[in-house]
C-alpha cells in the first residue's frame, strides 16, 4: 500500500488541465519495521500524554468553576 501511494505521489504524468506534471517526492526512507517493545512504548508515552492532557483540562475546568463560583457568590452578597 505504502509503495503505491509512492508510486502514486512520484508520478509525473501531466495532471487534468494545464497544471503540468506534478513534482517528485523524494525516495522512501527505508523500511518502517517495528517491534512490539516499539509499540509498548508508544502506547505508554501515548496514555502519559493523555494523562498530562486530561490533568490540565481538569484544572482549567476547576479554575474556571472557582472564578464562576467567586463571582456567584459576589453578586449574591453585594445585594440591593
């Protein structure tokens, strides 16, 4: 699949209308093999990430209630 789409982008037969040939990619780098310890690393530097991503969602969500929640209780206690 990859060799096609390589095959594909390096084409350079004329496109539809007057566009010209397209431009060469250059050559693949070589093969992409890899090992499940590969994998395995992706995966936990992957759930870090998210785990990173989901605590400082969190606390933007915590800081955003308690400066709502400071300004309720502002309009509520300066009353008529």
């Amino acid at each position: 699949m990859l060799n096609d789409a390589a095959n594909l982008a390096n084409d350079t037969a004329p496109a539809a209308g007057d566009s010209g040939p397209g431009q060469a990619v250059s050559d693949p780098a070589g093969p992409a093999e890899t090992t499940l310890t590969d994998w395995l690393e992706f995966a936990i530097n992957a759930a870090e990430a998210y785990r990173d991503a989901e605590d400082k969602h969190l606390a933007c969500v915590a800081a955003y209630e308690a400066i709502r929640n400071g300004q309720t209780e502002a309009a509520h206690s300066s009353g008529p």
